[in-house]
C-alpha cells in the first residue's frame, strides 16, 4: 500500500512538472505583454516602428516618423521650444510619416503645435495615419507629397494581460474611448470641408485616402508637385530628349 502511494505521488508531481514546461513554452511563443494599459488612436496593423525625430535648426525643418510614443512626444515637445526660443520668426516646417500610436502622445504634439507662436506648415512625405493623421491637422498650412497616404479610424485600447477589469473601469474606459473620439471628430471637422455626418462614417471604418482626395476635403491646402528642371548638357538625355524635345524650366514666381 505504501509502495503504491509512494508510485501515485511521483507520478502526479512528474504529471505536474510536464504540464508547467508545456504552459511555459506556449508563453515563449505568444506575443509578449504591453506592460501598461495603452489608449492608442491607432497603428492600423497593431505593430509599428519606434518613434524617431530629426530637425535640422538652419532649414527650421522638424522630421517625426514611425510610432508616435511618449519619447517622441517629449523629444518633439523640447525641439519646438527649442525653436520658439530663438529670434527668428521665420515659419517652421513638420514632415510626417507615421502610422500612427498613442493617443495622449498624439494629442501632446497636437496641442503644442496648436499653440505654438510659430507659423507651422505640416507636410506628409509618405503617410499620415491615425495619430499622425490627427497631428498633421495642427499645421496652420499643410501640405501633402503627391504620393502621400491619409488614414483615419476610431480610436481603441488595448489592455495588458495582467489588467482586471471590472464593471467601473469597463464603463470608465468606455467614456474615455468615448471622449476620444468626439474630440478626434471635432479636429477634423474644424479643418476640413467635410460633414460631421460624413467624418463619423469614415472614422466608424479604416478609411484610406490620397492626396488629391484630401485636397478635396479640405483637409490639405495643397498637393506639392516636383519642379521642372533643366537637365545639365553633360547628362545622358532622357528618350524624350533625344527624340528632340526640349525640357525647360519655368521660374518660380
């Protein structure tokens, strides 16, 4: 009887110690965790790149990319103080190509290039979604490449693994997600031609849109098209130049 339980026991722990390993490397395998409880208007694939920021002082060009987070935010927040504290007034150009991020860091930058003294131009060199979308809205005159890519949706949250929800949170995050969204209706309302109706329809479905429809709904003031140029004599012609065409460039008025 003894030697029986004895056999039973050791059996049981080894069943157990077999069912951790197996749980422990389903884990490895599984996306790993947000550490925090992330309000984000989006990256429309759930992925993205880290934020970077580039600013060249002279040009009075500011360059954001990829994810917009905290870090970047902060990074954008000094660089535009670090332009504002400078004696020139000359206006300052933003180009952006981000798919997108968190939704307090998108309205962080917003909100600061709103109430910059500055004169802001935004430009999209590439694409504009979600929150970069919100944040190229800001500019007091923007414009779009004319391959550049627009996207909006309604914002979303995700939640960390370890993060119990209750009742009162779920409806608290509810509101939140609600507010959110109102306000991301109302930015775009106050700078384009478009409905409310018609703004709540896109922003209800992923909706994607090129320049020149942007320009349509007023959202850009202008589609920046490459200059004519003159090709330098000790070039190779272009086929249209040997068949005996002639490219001019116009001056810029």
């Amino acid at each position: 009887m003894t030697s029986r339980c004895f056999l039973l026991l050791y059996f049981c722990k080894y069943l157990c110690l077999k069912l951790f390993k197996i749980a422990g490397e389903n884990n490895v395998n599984e996306e790993p965790a947000m550490k925090k409880i992330r309000k984000s208007s989006g990256d429309e694939s759930g992925n993205g790149e880290t934020g970077r920021l580039s600013f060249h002082k002279s040009s009075r060009y500011i360059s954001i990319s990829g994810e917009i987070d905290q870090k970047l935010a902060d990074e954008f927040f000094n660089t535009l103080i670090g332009f504002e504290s400078l004696k020139s007034r000359k206006p300052l150009t933003i180009y952006i190509n981000s798919e997108g991020g968190d939704v307090d860091d998108m309205f962080k930058i917003y909100d600061h290039i709103k109430n910059s003294p500055l004169f802001i131009t935004t430009v999209v060199a590439g694409c504009a979604l979600s929150a970069g979308f919100i944040i190229f809205l800001a500019g007091d005159l923007r414009k779009a490449f004319p391959h550049a890519l627009f996207g909006f949706h309604a914002p979303t949250i995700y939640y960390s693994r370890d993060y119990s929800e209750g009742p009162v949170e779920a409806a608290e995050l509810a509101f939140y997600q609600k507010q959110m969204f109102e306000t991301m209706v109302k930015i775009v309302k106050d700078n384009s031609n478009m409905s409310e109706k018609a703004i709540r329809k896109y922003f209800r479905v992923l909706t994607r849109i090129d320049a020149k429809t942007a320009l349509k709904f007023g959202l850009a003031h202008q589609v920046v098209n490459p200059p004519k140029k003159i090709l330098p004599k000790s070039w190779p012609a272009s086929p249209k130049l040997q068949r005996g065409e002639q490219k001019i460039l116009k001056p810029r008025p």
